[in-house]
C-alpha cells in the first residue's frame, strides 16, 4: 500500500493512472518488458497496483492486470466508448491485414460459426466428426510428407520442431475443410506455406511496428507485408472462384459456402480467409503442441499410459471428451501460456477506470490492453501453486464447468469480445493432443523453457525436436 502511495505523490492529479517503474529515457519499459513480459507485469502489478501505464519504446499503454472489476468494465463496454477495430488498426493491422479485415471481419467469422457450426446440433452431430477425422488426416499427411522428404520408409521419422509439425498440420485442416479451397496437393502445399509465412511476417512487423515511429514504421515495415498480403489474396481470389464452381452449394464447406450465399466476392473472400487463417491456427497449434510439452515435463508415467488410453478412445470415437486428462491437460497449459497482453481497445471518449480499491481518469483517444497471463496466474485466485501445472484443479471439475468465472480464466476473453471460436479451438487442440499421445514419440534433446516473448500464446525458448517410431503407409492420401 506504501508503495502505491508514493507513485500517487508523484503526479498532481491523484486520479492519473500510475507510471510502471523501471522506465528508462526514450525506450521506456520496452527492454524490461521484453526480458521477461510476465514476471515484468506480475511486477508492477505488485509494486505499482491492477492498473500502470507502460511506455514500449514511445508507445503508451495502460495495462490492467488484477482487477476483475477494471477488466469487467473494460471488456462489457461497447465499441462505441472502448473500440477494438480502432486500437487493433493503431498497432499496424490496417495495413498488414487490411481494412475488410480490421473493422468487418470479425462480425462475419462470428456469423459463420454461430450459423455454420455451432447451431443447433451441428457442432456434435457434423463439426466434431468432421474435425477430428481432418486433423487425424492432416497430422498422418504431414508425417507421410516429412518421411518422404527424408526418404525414410518407417522405423525413425525425426521431426525437427514439434510446433512447426502441428501447425503445418493445422493450418491445412482450417484451410480445406473449415474454409473449403479445392486444390491439387502442389497449389496446396504452396499455399500453405506463403499463408504461414505471411502470418510470421505480420506478426513480426507488428512486434516491430510496436516500438517504432508510426511513418517510418508503415512506409518501411508494415507496408512491405501489405503488399505480400495482396499478392497472395489475388492467388487466394481465383482459388476460390475455382472452389465454387467445382463444388455443388451442399458440398461447401462452411466458409465458402456462407461467402457464396452471402455473395460476398472473390476478392473479399480471399482477404476474409487470411484474415481467418491469421486468427484461427496458430494459437490452437501452439496450444495443443504446448499440452504435450506440459504433459511430457509434469505427468507421471502412469498417468501418461492412462492418458495413452484415453487418447486410442477418443480417435476410436468410443468416448467422450470432457472431463477426460487429455481434456483437463489442455484447459490447465492453456491457462499457463496466455496471452501477456490481450483484448486492446481505444477508448473514443473519457471514462472513469475503476478498481477495487481506486478510479483513475482515462483520457480519450488512451490505448488500454488487459492481461491474461496476470489473472490466470493469481495467486489469490488460483492458490499458492498458481504458477505450477496441475491438471487435476477443481476448476476443471465437471460440476465446476459454465460457472468458471471469464475474468479469472481469460485466455479466450471476456465481454463483449469474448472469442467466438473458443469451443471449436479447445477441441482442435483436444484431438490434436489425443494423437501425438497416441504416437510413439521420444523429446530428443530435451524441453526447452516456456517463453512469453512472441505476440502469441507462449511457445518455449527453441525448437521442441522429437523422433516417432512407426511403420508408415508411403501409399496413403489424404
């Protein structure tokens, strides 16, 4: 409380959010952030309080960490007091994603899950099946390509990253049987790798872009990724005009066939698809890659040969997920791996922020990001062994499930933000885990530490090699 107290005495106006400490001139908090973006939050949130204002090398911030009241305030108001589209803009995605993108696409991806995959019964009775014989499908190509490329018939099959393989292999499900694009296995495998490029390239430059001059940043790193992303939406464009004609409307799947009936064009189509594919894989492969990890690293070898089991069951489609380990290993390493700094919004008039404990004044036009790896990681909230991987906590208990509070396990969102396609993610990455379970793999050279410093879920400090010993089919297609 003391503390607080002091950085109050600082500034005239007692209701002024309060610096983070440790700044420097000119790059402010940027380097002691990245170092070690949780432990830097959990730092000013401790010695500072729930909400500072960070200085990243010229851009400021206002960061609210553990204050379920803030974050509720912050995630239930509308765009039209605290805009998503406008900060998401600022940050360089008005031009590496587009502006279709950044203030339309969302809406439409929201519209096409609640309609294509969610209603009704279509989720369980049509989604599941299909994605769970996709990803098995998907993983067994990736593995086939990779024992190929190595002229390996069986035996050995060394895999070089771990996160790389799963998301290859993710990236291609999204992209044929969630999206629907009709290509032969070359154009396929093309297109796969300039999608995940770009999205490497976007994420970068933002990163770049964060702490940076805004002119010189657009015209000399956002605007170079701009023009690639065109480039491949005109390849995308003639793809999908290629996909609808060879495709009867019944055999579309969702997001082809919601663009066609909705006649949005090919053109838009093509940047709603990255702008999709940008959103939709990534977190999902590093999610499921990371539960292995975290498996790996906390489980014991009884529990793993149980969980063994449980992952024959589930691609054998004889049991159900919930409330299996594999279920609660991937709800438990996604709470650790969170986002630092999530749900960023502008706000477009002055409110009042409010804690627990204060209200601060919160100009308009102020950038505000709400952490998630804070609030996951609370010890008040999660008991002293907050920070430790237990799949076992009474958080993921079956009586416990739909009362799970949104603002104490946030890594989808929360409010009027909250992620659309939460439930189809956490499946992707239950399945995902299920059959590496399954496999025969040895970690080859060890796990390497958790790492927080990419503008993703956490992935870990280096590359994840493993070996996997199978016979495999060399005939088999997708």
């Amino acid at each position: 409380m003391r503390a607080r107290s002091r950085i109050f005495l600082k500034h005239d106006d007692a209701d002024r959010v309060p610096d983070a400490i440790c700044g420097i001139p000119i790059l402010g908090h940027a380097l002691e952030y990245k170092k070690n973006p949780p432990k830097f939050l959990a730092k000013q949130d401790a010695q500072v309080g729930p909400v500072f204002r960070v200085n990243l090398a010229g851009r400021q911030m206002i960061i609210i960490g553990n204050s379920p009241k803030a974050m509720k305030q912050v995630a239930n108001l509308p765009s039209s007091i605290m805009s998503s589209e406008l900060a998401v803009a600022d940050i360089g995605f008005e031009q590496t994603l587009g502006k279709l993108n950044v203030f339309k696409g969302t809406n439409w991806h929201k519209a096409i899950i609640k309609q294509e995959i969610i209603g009704g019964d279509k989720f369980s009775n049509y989604f599941t099946p299909l994605i769970r014989s996709s990803l098995v499908s998907s993983l067994e190509k990736e593995l086939m390509l990779m024992s190929l490329q190595s002229n390996t018939e069986g035996e050995e099959i060394e895999i070089a990253d771990l996160f790389l393989f799963v998301r290859r292999s993710v990236t291609r499900v999204v992209l044929l049987d969630m999206i629907g694009l009709k290509m032969d296995d070359e154009t396929e495998e093309c297109i796969l790798s300039e999608l995940m490029k770009l999205q490497d390239d976007i994420e970068d430059s933002t990163a770049k872009a964060a702490v940076m001059n805004k002119w010189i940043a657009k015209s000399f790193i956002l605007q170079p990724v701009q023009r690639k992303r065109e480039r491949l939406e005109k390849k995308l464009s003639q793809i999908v005009e290629n996909s609808w004609s060879e495709t009867s409307n019944a055999e579309l799947k969702p997001w082809l066939r919601y663009f066609k009936n909705e006649e949005i064009d090919s053109k838009d189509a093509s940047s709603l698809i990255i702008g999709l594919m940008f959103a939709a894989h990534k977190n999902p492969s590093i999610g499921a890659a990371q539960s292995f990890c975290f498996c790996m690293e906390n489980c014991t070898s009884h529990e793993i040969k149980e969980m063994k089991k449980e992952a024959l069951e589930i691609l054998n489609k004889s049991i159900n997920l919930e409330q299996t380990r594999i279920w609660r290993c991937v709800r438990e390493s996604t709470r650790l791996s969170s986002h630092n700094i999530g749900a960023i919004r502008v706000t477009l008039r002055d409110i009042d922020l409010k804690t627990e404990f204060a209200s601060y004044k919160v100009k308009k036009g102020e950038t505000i990001g709400i952490s998630h790896i804070l609030p996951n990681t609370c010890h008040a909230l999660w008991g002293e062994t907050a920070e430790l991987f237990d799949m076992y906590r009474k958080e993921w208990d079956a009586n416990n499930q739909g009362d799970l509070d949104p603002f104490k396990m946030t890594a989808f969102s929360h409010g009027v933000h909250k992620c659309p396609g939460s439930k189809i993610a956490y499946m992707m990455m239950e399945f995902t885990l299920a059959w590496l379970l399954a496999q025969d793999i040895s970690i080859t050279q060890g796990i390497p530490e958790i790492s927080f410093e990419r503008a993703t879920l956490a992935q870990r400090a280096s590359p994840v090699s493993i070996s996997l010993k199978r016979k495999l089919k060399t005939n088999q297609q997708r």
